[in-house]
C-alpha cells in the first residue's frame, strides 16, 4: 500500500495506508436514526445524518484500498454488570440505559438500536468493538487489534464528537497513535459542541491530532 499526504490543520500530514486503520465510532441505529433513543431524548438526529453520506464514501475508498476498518458499538451486557452506576443514574430513568426504549432496551448488545446502521453496516472481517464506556479503548480488544495489524495511524470518524470520538482521540493520543480526523465525518446534536471539539483536536500544533475532511483523504487517494 502506498503512503498518502492529506491536507490537515494545523500542517498536513503523511500516513502509510498499511499502517493506517479507520475506526467508526457508535454509528448505531439508536444514535441516528428518526424514533431512536437519541431522539427520544429531545434532539434533532439530522444534526448527526449529514455524517452519513461523507463516512459512506471515505469506507468505499478506503475498502477499495484494502484498508483496516474497525467499527465501534456502545452498549452493554444484558445484566448490565458491566454498567457503572455512575453512567447509569442519571436523566430522566424512563428513558436510562437498560430501560426499553423505541428500538429495545437502550443501549444493550444485541438489541435493534444497539446495531450499526445499514449504510454503514461492516463487511465481512471487519472487526466491530463493543465497547461499555465512551473511549473505544476501555474494556475491550481495540488495542489488541490495532497492535496485531501494525497500526501507528487512525482516520477516526463517528459520534457525537465531542463525547465517544473524543474519548477516544485523547486516550489514542496518550498511546501514541496519530489522531486524523474528518469533522465532515463526525456529529453531534449540538453543533457548537460539534465545531469546539474540532478546534480542541487540532489547537496548540495539534494537541490531540490534526483536522480534515473527507474530501481531502479522497483526493489524496485519488479520488
């Protein structure tokens, strides 16, 4: 595989596409789509579907490229022995995790809204990560993974940006791995949020990683 030159602020920034997975975080069902749990919660889930389209096309490039893709689900065990009571008690308790919700329990595996949505359902031997906390590194096999194929670099896009794709931007970065970030990507309901978490990745000569959009990891890869 070759090594690309993406356009990124604050500099651009070269990566080796062997080297280099894309990780989709929490792009579940529960999250985006009109009668989920995220609605039910009182916000405007087409703040987070404009990320569709632009995560569509850049896993379409980069499967074409024969690139890692690794997918990320928040949820929890079934006897949500996993869920701390710390993320559990809080808000409104007809509508908390484990409750059920429009698409099942809330936020439990295996349930319908616990899924990824289907435009941007993996393929076949692409790993899913379910993961009970915000970052995709705690308590689960992501590391595991991203150790085991050679990974020094990660495209990270998903939601809600400032919550679950921050998480795990920042604990990446204390790991050493470089943080690319799409915002085109990437969401969140509130869209100031969604702008200050941008800015926050790439402050201070890219504290946390460096910022982009999908249309330039494309023509980077010539498309």
């Amino acid at each position: 595989m070759p090594s690309l030159e993406i356009h990124a602020e604050p500099e651009a920034i070269s990566i080796k596409l062997a080297k280099t997975a894309v990780v989709m975080i929490d792009m579940q069902r529960d999250f985006l789509e009109p009668g989920g749990f995220g609605e039910s919660l009182g916000n405007d889930v087409s703040l987070l579907a404009a990320a569709i389209g632009p995560c569509k096309a850049l896993l379409d490039a980069v499967r074409q490229q024969g690139m890692l893709v690794i997918h990320t689900r928040e949820g929890h065990l079934p006897d949500m022995s996993d869920a701390h009571k710390a993320k559990v008690e809080r808000g409104d308790p007809s509508v908390r995790i484990g409750q059920m919700g429009p698409m099942g329990r809330i936020l439990i595996r295996g349930e319908p809204g616990q899924d990824i949505i289907p435009e941007l359902y993996p393929q076949a031997g692409e790993p899913v990560i379910d993961k009970p906390g915000k970052g995709a590194f705690y308590a689960t096999e992501f590391e595991s993974i991203l150790q085991a194929n050679g990974i020094e670099d990660l495209i990270v896009c998903g939601v809600t940006t400032e919550v679950c794709v921050h998480t795990t931007i920042r604990e990446a970065n204390d790991r050493g791995y470089r943080c690319i970030v799409p915002g085109d990507c990437c969401g969140s309901y509130i869209p100031e949020f969604h702008e200050m978490g941008l800015r926050m990745i790439k402050a201070q000569g890219g504290i946390f990683g460096w910022v982009t959009d999908s249309q330039r990891i494309l023509a980077a890869m010539g498309g």
